[in-house]
C-alpha cells in the first residue's frame, strides 16, 4: 500500500493528521519533564526530531475525545504522529525517569504558543499495566486523576497545576493532555515516573532569545522545500519567510544548513550556533533565534513534499515454539523481521519483572530481499514483498518462564520507528539430560539458507551481513572478505545445528561439535585440535543422540 505525505506538512506532524495547519499552539511539560522535553535535554537519547521540538506533539482530541476518541493505541506518546514515532517505543528501560511520591505534585505546562485552552487532564498508568507494550488506553486509568478547566481563555506562558498523584510502586507513566479549546487539536504528553525516587534536577534557564529550531533530521528529495513560518502578535508573518528547494536528494542536516544561511542572507531573525552575535550555520541541528525587540513570538519549521514515498513496515515473526535452555544454562531465542527499508534492529528479551536478560542491535540491508523489478513509472510496492532475516538472541544463565521479546526497528532514511513484541517460553524440559540445548544434530543442513545470498569470496562483508554458506546461515562480526565463514572467526554460525569436528574449521568458545559418536564443546578457541589429539580444549557432553 503506497502513502502520500500531506502537502503541506509541518514537522510537528499536524498535517500528517489530516489537521488545519492554521493551529500554532504549543507547549510541553516542562516539570516532571515530559518525554519528549527529556529528549531535549539530553537525558532521553535516539529520539529523533521531537528532540527539537519538544513542545509539537500535537494530535486529534476525537470525538468523543481521549481516552474514548484520540490517538490510536500504541502511538499515544507521539500523539498519533508518525513524525514523532521514537516516542512510542515502550519497554522498563527506554526511558529516563522523574521521581514522585504519591500525594500532592505540581505539574508545570510551558507554551511556545499559549492558544485559547480548553482544560488539562491527568491520566496514570493502572497497578499491572504492560512496560514492554506501546502505550494504549487499557494501559491508563480510565478517569484522569486531575483536572484543570482552562476557562476558554490564553494561559500564561507556563502555569502549575497542583495534582493529587494516586499511590503507585515503581515505574508508572502519567499522560497529560491539554485541549486546546478553539482547535480540534490536543497535545498528549508522556510523563515517565518512579515512585519513592529522587526528582529530576531544576531545569536551568536559557538566556538566548530562542524561538525556533531547524531540527536536521526530516530528508529531502528533489523539489521537496523546507521554509519558515514566522508567528507575531497579528498570526502569521509571510513577508519574512526562508524557504530553501533540495534539486537533488539532500540530508536533512544538509537540508538545515542551507535553510540556515539562507534565514541569515535575509537578516531578520538568526539560525546556528550562537557565540555573542555571531550566527554560524551547521550540517545538523540549528536553533532560530530573534532581537530582543523583535516581535516575533516563534518561528515554525515545515516541509512541501513534491513525491510519494511507501509507508514504513517491520514485521516480526518465527517466534512460538518454546526455546530449551542447554545442559549449561545457554538458549538461543530465534526470531526473524521483514522491513521494507534499510533498518536498524534492537532487540531485547525482558523478564516478568522488567529486567533486561538479553540484549542486541543488528542492521539489516533490505536490497537483498526486496527485488527490484519495476520502472520509473510503476515503482516497487515493497510492501508485498518483504522478506524475514533470522536473528537471534543469545542467552546466558538462562532459567525457564515466560518472557517478552521487544524488537524495535528504526528506518535508517527518515524518522519511521516500529515496535513489535512476543512472549517467549524458555523452558528447561530435560534438566537431568546433557543434550537439552535444543541444538540439532541429526541435521547439517537450515532450511533458512534460501533467504540469504551465498557466500562469494570476492564480495566485503560489513558487520551484521548474513549469508548461506555449505545449507547453513552464517553472520559477518566485522569487516572480512575472502575467509570462509567456517574457517574464519569473522562469521558466526547462526544455524542451530552440531556438525562434525574438523581439523580446517574454527571453533570459537562453548561451540558444540560430534566426534565419534559424542558431543562435544569448545572451552575456548581452537582448530586444528580434535578432543582426541587435546582433551583439555573439549568438555564430553554425552553420546549423539540416535537419529
């Protein structure tokens, strides 16, 4: 299925909503500090552009509006906006935290733009709610905890609230929405909190007249523009206006310098790195400032797509039968995920308490298995032909229960993020019997191999890269090319199966192997070195088993 980016559409993400761009209104929670206010100030990092613009993340009340109308399950921390969709991962660790106490709290709202309000509400995570789950509203109470009218009328620039926080243990999640009133428009803020903890630091106060910013993270393709929208106390102010047109594919911290120089050309407001009254453009980020007899109020950043792009996917699957955990405690978690666009891939296995028992990052190339066989005119629809990458996790010390396997996949081009989840069932079924590492050894072949390239020797492998290599997947570890992947330690073998011992192939530590009818495993590197010939190398697992 192909999406179009909306005409015009500010980066906040309005407009991707199918939302008026009339609506200027902005502001975050400055105190505890918001998610998204977190990723500005660095505590919360990998955010992408909402780090920026804490203050846009704006989305739809509904009708009737949150919890019943609003933002769809699972994208309520970005507001329903896929501009901001980093901020709907969700698992006990991501994010950084306020401490709270139950009890009466303040909560401090801080406007970039203070719109007509129409009331403030509280929402808290329930007793049991699932930290390894994109929020949803089974995930809150269904009655805000504290609400504050806000009479129709254009709040101060920050106010308080005084709230009667419920008790609670541990990490929870408060949602504060405020409506505004005269828009169809609401701003969701995710508030990550734990109890009988120590607050956050005071927030210290920036002395620059700051009043936008070019966040350097939003790519461009030919005729794609990227302009500024200037706000003063009659709306808006078109006659001071920067607009930079990408000719070719562009960066988006490409896409921020130049809108940066052409903002400075001009000379009425400034962009860059400020040192005392000198403005210097970067490839990157790049803050908007404003004389201090300016009346410019704030400054807004948006893009004119001109093309259509494909909508992001990543899928997770192959997980469900239970996992046996080995004679030596180690179980490898198998899964695979299809994207339609080069990835970023962080995976994570969380037990029922929300402590971290493994954890990796794997990149995956989709080139290699999204063919290419359209014209200019009839682009591919990569969507319907995505093809899953085996990964896997490895797992030390491993008891058995049920888990929750969290992967997170971040698009490597743009600001799409994707999280899918799994319950994993780790299970220790033959404690007393050395051959319980679920390791195949009745077959030296994967039926997998068929979706990964053959090894050639003449090809560089980059870390991460999979292969098919002799009816098995190995993984490059680093950069290699030429080696073998079974006579070289820059691959792994990914496949769960024993093979027989020989002399040409490395061994890296805990690698299980069959010699004359045993099971064997490496206690470190080796080759060349049988457990005939070096017994002290090889620990005796038990007989094969009969195949």
């Amino acid at each position: 299925m192909k999406i179009s980016k909306e005409k015009w559409a500010i980066i906040a993400g309005l407009a991707a909503l199918g939302m008026s761009i009339e609506s200027f209104s902005h502001g975050y929670v400055s105190q505890p500090a918001s998610r998204s206010y977190l990723c500005k100030l660095g505590d919360n990092t990998n955010c992408g552009a909402i780090q920026y613009e804490p203050q846009s993340v704006e989305g739809l009340d509904g009708s009737p509006r949150f919890p019943i109308g609003g933002p769809p399950d699972g994208t309520i921390a970005a507001a329903g906006s896929p501009a901001w969709s980093e901020l709907n991962v969700q698992t006990p660790t991501r994010w950084a935290k306020n401490g709270i106490s139950a009890g009466l709290n303040s909560f401090t709202w801080t406007f970039t733009a203070n719109h007509i309000a129409r009331d403030w509400r509280y929402f808290i995570t329930t007793p049991d709610w699932d930290q390894s789950q994109p929020l949803s509203r089974a995930a809150f109470e269904s009655t805000p905890f504290c609400e504050h009218d806000g009479g129709m009328v254009r709040p101060p620039m920050t106010i308080q609230h005084t709230c009667e926080v419920p008790l609670r243990d541990g990490y929870q999640v408060i949602l504060a929405v405020w409506d505004v009133g005269d828009t169809a428009a609401s701003f969701y803020n995710a508030i990550d909190v734990e109890f009988g903890e120590q607050g956050t630091a005071p927030i210290e106060d920036n002395p620059f007249i700051e009043v936008g910013s070019i966040s350097g993270a939003i790519p461009l393709n030919a005729g794609d523009v990227i302009y500024t929208r200037i706000m003063d106390q009659d709306g808006e102010n078109t006659s001071m206006s920067a607009a930079y047109t990408a000719t070719v594919a562009t960066s988006g911290a490409a896409a921020s310098l130049e809108l940066a120089r052409i903002i400075n050309a001009q000379g009425y407001f400034y962009a860059g790195e400020k040192s005392g009254d000198t403005f210097t453009p970067i490839a990157g980020a790049n803050k908007i400032y404003a004389l201090e007899n300016s009346t410019i109020q704030s400054i807004q950043v948006a893009v004119e797509f001109a093309d259509v792009q494909s909508e992001y996917q990543a899928i997770l699957s192959g997980v469900g039968s239970p996992v046996e955990i080995g004679a030596t405690g180690m179980a490898d978690v198998q899964f695979a995920v299809a994207t339609n666009e080069a990835s970023n891939i962080v995976a994570t296995l969380f037990d029922a308490d929300g402590k971290t028992i493994s954890s990796d990052t794997f990149t995956l190339d989709n080139s290699m298995s999204v063919p290419d066989d359209s014209d200019s005119c009839n682009p591919p629809d990569t969507s319907l032909s995505m093809q899953p990458i085996s990964l896997k996790l490895h797992v030390h010390e491993a008891a058995a229960g049920e888990f929750t396997l969290v992967v997170v996949a971040n698009a490597i081009m743009g600001n799409a993020t994707i999280q899918n989840s799994a319950t994993v069932i780790l299970t220790d079924s033959n404690p007393g019997i050395p051959d319980g590492s679920g390791i195949d050894s009745c077959s030296a072949s994967d039926a997998m191999t068929s979706m990964h390239p053959a090894f050639d020797a003449s090809t560089v492998y980059n870390g991460g890269e999979m292969v098919s290599y002799d009816g098995l997947i190995y993984r490059a570890k680093w950069w290699t090319v030429d080696d073998a992947p079974d006579a070289t330690d820059a691959f792994e073998l990914l496949s769960a199966v024993r093979l027989e011992y020989s002399d040409t192939t490395v061994y890296p530590a805990d690698t299980e192997i069959l010699f004359q009818g045993s099971i064997y495993r490496s206690n470190w590197w080796t080759r060349g070195s049988s457990p005939l010939a070096s017994p002290e190398i090889w620990s005796l697992i038990g007989p094969a088993p009969s195949c």
